[in-house]
C-alpha cells in the first residue's frame, strides 16, 4: 500500500516548481501534464501564483493535504536534505523521489545524507509507517498505470512510444542508462514501468521487485544494479526466485565487474559493488537471466517483452 503511493500518485507536490523554460522544476511539471497525470498536480514556489495553468503554494504547508508523492528537485547544495526533513517530520508527503545528487556518493554530501537516512529511520518506527523515499542521484518513475512521468527531460528528447512489446517493467539504479535503454527501445517495447532509482537511502531494488510481484500487468522485468544495500542482496535473490518461480523472466545486468567498474559505481551511487562472479552466480541460481553485455542485456529485454 505505501509503494503504491511512489508508483500510482493520486496527488504529486513538485518542490522546486519553475515557471521557466528549461528548469528542471519546469520539465517535471511539463512532463506530469503532457503525459496524462489525472491526479492534483501542487506546484511549490514562493511566489508564483500558478505554474503550467495548476495553482501554486508559496510552502508544503500551505498545501490543502498531504501529497501521495513529492517530488524533490532542489540541488543538493540548494538546503534538499531540509525539505526531504521537513516532508518526512511533519508528513506534508507520504512518498519522496529526491532527484538531487551529491550525497552519499561525494565526501562533502554524506552528512546531509545521514540527517535524511535519520529521519527516514525515525519515521519507519511510527504507527504510520513513516515517508518512503526513492534516491536521491535518480530521475525517478515512469509509470503507465500511474499516468505520470517524473523524469526532467523534455518529452521530444525523450518520447516514449507504444511497441509491439509489452508488459516491460525496467528497474535501473543509473538513470542515464534507463535513457538510452528507453530511447533505444523506443517504439520496439512498451514500457509499463522505467525506475530510475539512484542511491537507494531507503526503497532499494528488492522493494520494487516485491511491488512488480504482486502486479499483473508486468510480464518481463529487466534489472540493471550497480550494487546492493548493505543486507538487501538476499531479499532480492528471495523475490528474483518467486518472480522466475511464476513464470516471468527476471533479465539482470550486474555493472561494476572490474575494479575500475566498482570504482565508478562507488562515485556514482556509493553503491558497494561487491564481488560480481559470486553475485552473477547466485542470480543464475535464483532463476534470473544474466546477461554478459549491455547489448545481451538489451537484446533479452527485446526478446522476452
């Protein structure tokens, strides 16, 4: 119920609205609007009194409710990590996507991190269940059934269009790579879903296979990891097995296979890679479909969808 609340809104908060052309404040609204989102649509700005023809609030708390889900497009270095605080203390939102990065993954953003990571802690413990949050470093969700789209790119860099595929859940800890697969194939497969989900502070990856379990229309999930939570890898081989065990194909791409590789995913989500012989084997057991390459990777996703 509370992961239904990232993947299918009923009211989106946009923190960091703009009325601008450009912004990413302003494509994040464009891009809710443009793709059909049905839900309130809450523009925060301090002054604005409208942002895309949906009325502005100076604050979170000026809000008439709490949102299903805010989205978080203040930078790092522009005081996030006090809004994220804000939303998850007081509960101006039940969900969070934080697309800043510059946490975890650099020396100078840990701190702020761990106020989030705190919060976030604290706020689990309570009879409520307390805020999830995907990321931070993420573009966040693309989701048919939701009828929303977080991602800031512009729609006519970006178009996603109906394929003869169907039924594809993509789940992927780097957004740039979510791009190029979605652009890649773009009018072959029609997405369901497209996860970007960065740092993994709190929902991880095995949250969202637990959600895509329990999800009909989702008939193929392709997976892209640079590393695992610390104690997140055995629940995700747990789903991957009742996942594989129902009939639908789990694909996974593992990245970080050499040390330069784990390197990078260390300075893009402070992911730890861990070591990818042994991880690439225990998913083959689990009944996941591993792909050697980024165009193997692609070409199972093609395939099975």
């Amino acid at each position: 119920a509370a992961m239904s609340r990232i993947m299918q809104p009923k009211a989106v908060a946009v923190i960091g609205a703009s009325a601008e052309d450009g912004k990413i404040g302003n494509s994040v609204m464009k891009n809710l609007i443009n793709g059909g989102y049905k839900g309130e649509i809450y523009p925060i700005h301090p002054k604005a009194a409208a942002i895309e023809g949906c009325r502005a609030f100076p604050a979170l708390a000026d809000l008439p409710e709490p949102a299903d889900l805010a989205i978080v497009s203040v930078a790092a270095d522009r005081g996030a990590d006090q809004v994220v605080q804000e939303i998850v203390e007081k509960r101006r939102a039940r969900t969070v996507t934080l697309i800043a990065g510059g946490f975890g993954e650099t020396e100078g953003g840990r701190e702020a991190e761990g106020r989030i990571r705190a919060a976030l802690t604290e706020s689990h413990r309570a009879e409520d269940g307390g805020v999830l949050l995907n990321g931070g470093n993420c573009l966040g969700i693309i989701s048919a059934p939701g009828r929303y789209k977080t991602f800031f790119i512009p729609r006519h860099k970006l178009p996603v269009s109906e394929g003869p595929g169907r039924g594809l859940a993509s789940v992927s800890q780097s957004g740039a790579y979510l791009v190029s697969q979605i652009s890649n194939l773009d009018r072959v497969v029609e997405l369901r879903y497209a996860i970007s989900f960065g740092n993994q502070m709190d929902v991880t990856v095995s949250d969202y296979l637990a959600y895509l379990e329990g999800d009909p229309g989702t008939r193929v999930l392709a997976v892209y990891l640079e590393g695992f939570q610390r104690g997140d890898g055995d629940r995700f081989l747990e789903a991957v097995r009742r996942i594989a065990g129902s009939g639908r194909p789990v694909l996974f791409y593992k990245a970080g296979r050499t040390r330069e590789g784990s390197a990078a995913a260390a300075s893009h989500t402070a992911s730890a890679v861990g070591d990818y012989e042994v991880c690439e084997e225990l998913a083959r057991a689990a009944g996941a479909v591993v792909a050697g390459s980024l165009d193997q990777f692609e070409d199972d996703v093609t395939t099975f969808s």
